[in-house]
C-alpha cells in the first residue's frame, strides 16, 4: 500500500493493481457520553490521549474509492446536504479533486444506513448523485433506509445477508451489530486486503487500545462489541489494512497487537 498523490480532500493510494482513492466527506462532533463502557454506562473519564474540540470528540467522515482501471466500487458516499452542518458533504469536491468522474460509478457499496454514509447517493440539489449508477449494495437489515430522498433508488438496492463477491476484488461481509446490516468490504489485491468498514470504531485513539469500549449508537453493544475484536483478530494478519469511515482522515492503516488492544500506524499524514 504506497500514497501516490493527495490533496485537501483526497488521498491515492496503490494497492497492488488497484488504487484506493480515501474521499474526505468532512467531519462531525459528538459528545464523549456517547463512549460506553462494557455495562453499556458513560465512561467515567476519557484518557489523556484522546483529543477534544472544545468539549466534544472531532468524528472524521471518509469514503472510499476502488479501482481496478475498468471496474470500480464507491464505499459509502457521505452526508450530502441531511447533516445541515458545512464541516460535511465534501464528498463531491473530493471526487473532482481525485479526479473521479462521478458519471461512471456504476457501484456503490454502503456500510449502513446512518445518514452520514448513505445521503450522499442524493445530490443537495435533489438530483441522483452518480447518474451511471446500477447497483446499490447495503446489508439487507438496512434496505429500510431507501424511502424518502432515498426512495428512487429502491430498485437497484442488492441486499447483502451472507458473504457475497460484488467483483473479482470486492466482497461483502455482514458485520451486524452498529446496525442490523453493518457490513465491512474486503477488497482483495496483489497487494494483500483492504477491510473497509463504516462504524466499528468511531475514536480510534481509544478503541484500539480498548476494543471493549462501545458507542452509544450501536444498536446491540455487545454484538458490535464482539464484531469489533473480530474484525481486529483479522487485521493482525500479514498484508491486512484498514480504511475506516471515522479514522483520522485519510484514514488508512496498519494494525499491530499491542499489550491487551492494538496499535494503529497511519500510512499517510492527515488531510483536511
């Protein structure tokens, strides 16, 4: 995995003979309440090494971009214009800026239905924002999502319940507990494997090194808990990396055993 080129908005890296394109959507701040501890209660207190932006933890907002030069998957399309906050919906000037032509995307692939990863099929003038697009990929716990804004897009949705080959690169895993139908890519080149996943860690100067740690917005703690230290187990293996929807833009990284947690070593500096 080797950065090529990055810009306010995007990083590019060479996977193999893929290239991953990390999309800056922007950020969003939540209160550190939202931290639970394995009693599902607030944490008593955060530890030292997990900044603040006044009084709330700064949340990243990534998408991802694959490509082989002929076949290509978007992963998650961030806020568009439902977050009503100006720190989101970047996700178009990062596309223009990789110079991605949002006209040939023909797959998107969605971690969840959470507002942050799915509005952003939905252009802020109300136009479908990847006008090419043919298939929809979303875990079939979350299908629910498509109505309203998202309703026209109903008929290309390709619901995910077990693991399934999007291409001869891409896969869909179920990861449920976030939501019902979390689910995290594998993207699969010479390089090695790419996990991409949406929430299944929200503060990673905290939840590495303390995998039981939750979010109060995971809909079952523990299974999301138990999905988590699963996914970590997976990421310690020779050639693994991550692109993670709220690690610090652009968000990609090794993950090494460290103590009783993990360690993450970023491939890139940050951008934004």
């Amino acid at each position: 995995m080797r950065l090529i080129s990055s810009g306010e908005h995007h990083a590019t890296f060479e996977f193999g003979d893929l290239r991953v394109v990390s999309l800056r959507d922007g950020y969003i701040d939540m209160p550190p309440t939202r931290l639970r501890d394995e009693d599902g209660r607030p944490l008593d207190e955060l530890p030292p090494v997990v900044p603040l932006a006044g009084d709330n933890l700064r949340l990243s907002v990534n998408a991802f971009f694959v490509t082989d030069g002929a076949r290509s998957v978007l992963i998650d399309t961030g806020a568009s214009n439902v977050w009503h906050d100006p720190t989101m919906g970047l996700i178009y000037d990062a596309l223009d800026e990789a110079g991605v032509d949002r006209a040939q995307i023909t797959d998107v692939a969605i971690t969840h239905r959470h507002e942050d990863h799915v509005s952003g099929l939905i252009a802020p003038d109300g136009s479908e924002a990847f006008p090419g697009l043919e298939r929809v990929w979303i875990g079939a716990g979350d299908t629910s999502v498509f109505t309203g804004r998202l309703e026209p897009l109903r008929d290309r949705v390709v619901p995910v319940s077990e693991e399934v080959a999007i291409n001869d690169w891409a896969t869909a895993i179920p990861t449920p507990g976030h939501t019902p139908g979390h689910t995290v890519y594998d993207i699969s080149g010479g390089a090695g494997h790419l996990l991409v996943w949406g929430d299944t860690v929200h503060v990673p100067t905290l939840q590495f090194d303390q995998p039981s740690v939750s979010w109060e917005l995971d809909g079952d703690q523990s299974q999301a808990r138990a999905a988590r230290a699963a996914l970590l187990r997976r990421l310690t293996r020779p050639h693994h990396f991550v692109a993670g929807a709220h690690l610090d833009s652009p968000g990609i990284a090794r993950v090494t055993p460290s103590g009783e947690g993990y360690a993450l070593e970023y491939l890139a500096p940050p951008i934004g």
